[in-house]
C-alpha cells in the first residue's frame, strides 16, 4: 500500500427523510479541523434517493467537496448496497480519514467497510487529533469502562477510519451560499444483488421528547434493576407531569431510547427539580444535570456520588420509596 496516494478527510453523511443526521455536521466541523491542520480537503460521501440538494446543505457545513451517489436502491439504508458504494468510493478517491457517526446505521456500515478494506477502526471515539505532519489519526476511546482513554492507531494503513459518538464533536455554523464541488457517482448495482428486502417501514408511536425544556425530569438508573423496576420512574413521572430522564447505562441496556439521556454524551439539562433515582452519580451524569434547581437523590449506597451533588437526598430502597412518592402526589 502506497501511504502517499492516500489524501483527504471524509465524513460519511447519514441522512434520513431529507435531513441530515446531527451526528454528520458535528463530524464535518471535526473533520474540517483535522482538514485544516493536514493542509488537505475535508469531503462528504453522501448515499441516498433524491439527495442532491442536500449535498449543498454538507458543503454549507465545512466541506470542500461531495462525492454523491443518488439512485432509488439507496432509497433504505442496507448494508450491502450503501458499503459497495462506499467502497468503490474509496477505492476510487482514497482518503487518508474516514469518519462515521457512531450511530446504528454508522457503525454497521464503517464495521462493514473495514471487513472488506485491509485497514482497521477504531469504534466509538470521544476525541480526534491529527499529526500534521505524518497524518496519523489519533482516535481516542474510553477503555476498561471508562477508567482510561486509549488512543487507538492505524499505522501502517489507509484510510484511517473511526466511528464517533454523536455529541461529542461540535458543528461549525452554516455558512449559507458556501460553495464547492459536487462529484455524482454510480456503480452498477442492481436490486436482484442486494439480499436484504425491506418489506415493511413501521413508524414508532412513541413521541419525541425534548428533555432540555422540561420543568420537572425524573430521571432513573441502573439500581431500578431492569425495565420492570424502571416502571417505577414513569409512574411518578406521569404524576408530576415530568419528562423522564435516564442514565447512559440505562439507555445503553435498552430500558428507554437515548433521547432520555443526560449527561456528557446525552442531554445537559437545567429543570426546576431533578429527581436522581438509583443513579450513582458519576462524574459523566453530573456534567449533564448539576445545575438544575432542586436535585432529589434517591440511593439505597449513603456514599453514593450522587448525594454529593444533591440538595436533598433520601437513603433507601427506590423500588419502595418512589412508589409512596407517587401516591403521596397523587393524594395531593
Ligand atoms: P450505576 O453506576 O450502576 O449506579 C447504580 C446506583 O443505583 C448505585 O449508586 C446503587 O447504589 C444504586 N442502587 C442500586 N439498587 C438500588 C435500589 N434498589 N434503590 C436505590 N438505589 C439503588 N453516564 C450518564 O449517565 N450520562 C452520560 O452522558 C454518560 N456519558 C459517558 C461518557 C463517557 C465517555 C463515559 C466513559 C461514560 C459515560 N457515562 C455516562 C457513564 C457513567 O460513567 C456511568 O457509568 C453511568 O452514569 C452509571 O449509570 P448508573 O448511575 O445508572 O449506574
């Protein structure tokens, strides 16, 4: 492999009913950065149907060029049809980065890329740098739950490809009008090739909350136990009319869906009170909800962090005391 053929900074450009995944611009703003340092261009690859005018949005947003593929078989994310074209992009381009918001679809395709590619990724990244001068990626993760950073290297291989936590990078702020080059691409593929059908698209019922404008959250964490146990949060939540809020284990264990996290990589929330139920109470949750007007911690561990934070703070059972709450509201 020729090192020096490799040039470029690229983004991946998730996209959904014509709009563009937050995770994307907040990977342009990054990839401008390491652009700009390794004196080279930044590049969107933009896979989809009917997506040309949002490749105008991608330049509006730091980069330079677009490679854009726009055919009705990318009209769903499938992992076969969106990663050869993909990979017949770089091929083709050869960029030295390669970045994929670390999102459902993200992930799937940057694991699906490397499988094919002879170079490796480093998924999940919280921090990107570069070395000016040899362009090595320094993709930095948290390791060994958290305790460490590692920063992971692709040394003797391009692209460098990395897939980021959404909410970590910072968008740049749209320059309406910016231009730049728009590069339309096709491989020949059909739908007789692809063997995943989408038969059906079911639509959630569940309603967008915006946790960042309620008044009142209730947020719950791993000691509720399971998904039965968090039952518990929604119960006193609905009577206080309060939004529910959740930690990073809870999401990422699949009790509620991430728009309910708070914390350094979900929402930062400022409600009048904040109730802190079977949370611990560490450092990454605390950033996202200390400056909430009233913090109410319920922890059955008096040690717990969280009661650091806390203006009042109840040791004891959650399972127990939340529901006596509840009906206490009720009655009131
Ligand atoms: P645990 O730490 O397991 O705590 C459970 C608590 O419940 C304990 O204090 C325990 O004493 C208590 N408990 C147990 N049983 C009961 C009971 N019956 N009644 C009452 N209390 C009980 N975390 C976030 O929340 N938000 C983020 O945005 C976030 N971002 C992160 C980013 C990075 C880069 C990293 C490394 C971590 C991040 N984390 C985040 C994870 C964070 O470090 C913690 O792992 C997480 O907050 C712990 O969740 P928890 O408090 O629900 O679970």
């Amino acid at each position: 492999m020729n090192m020096e053929d490799y040039r470029g900074v690229w983004v991946f450009i998730e996209e959904k009913d014509g709009i563009v995944a937050p995770v994307s611009l907040e990977l342009l703003g990054a990839g401008k950065w390491l652009a700009e340092k390794r004196k080279t261009e930044l590049a969107g690859v933009l896979i989809g149907e009917n997506v040309q005018e949002l490749a105008q949005t991608v330049v509006e947003y730091g980069a330079d060029k677009v490679y854009v593929y726009d055919d009705p078989i990318y009209r769903f994310y499938r992992t076969e049809s969106y990663m050869k074209a993909m990979l017949a992009c770089v091929e083709k381009y050869k960029p030295e980065i390669l970045l994929y918001g670390a999102t459902s679809t993200g992930k799937d395709l940057a694991s699906a890329v490397a499988t094919d590619l002879p170079t490796g990724l480093t998924a999940d990244t919280t921090q990107l740098d570069v070395e000016e001068d040899t362009g090595l990626l320094l993709a930095s993760r948290p390791a060994f739950g958290g305790n460490i950073m590692a920063t992971i290297l692709c040394k003797k291989y391009r692209p460098q490809m990395a897939t980021v936590r959404p909410k970590v990078m910072k968008a740049l702020s749209r320059n309406n009008g910016a231009t730049g080059e728009f590069i339309h691409e096709s491989i020949p593929i059909k739908e007789e090739d692809i063997r995943t059908k989408v038969l059906e698209i079911v639509q959630t019922t569940t309603q967008r909350i915006r946790i960042d404008e309620a008044d009142i959250i209730v947020a719950g964490g791993k000691g509720l136990g399971g998904p039965l146990g968090f039952q518990v949060i929604h119960q006193l939540a609905n009577t206080l009319g309060a939004v529910v809020g959740a930690s990073r284990d809870v999401v990422e264990a699949g009790w509620i869906g991430h728009h309910h996290q708070v914390g350094q990589t979900g929402a930062t929330v400022t409600p009048k009170i904040y109730f802190a139920i079977g949370i611990s109470g560490a450092i990454q949750h605390i950033v996202g909800m200390q400056n909430s007007g009233l913090i109410i911690a319920i922890n059955k561990d008096p040690a717990a962090a969280i009661f650091q934070a806390a203006h009042y703070g109840i040791v004891g059972d959650a399972l127990t005391i939340v529901p006596m709450i509840t009906e206490a509201f009720k009655i009131a």
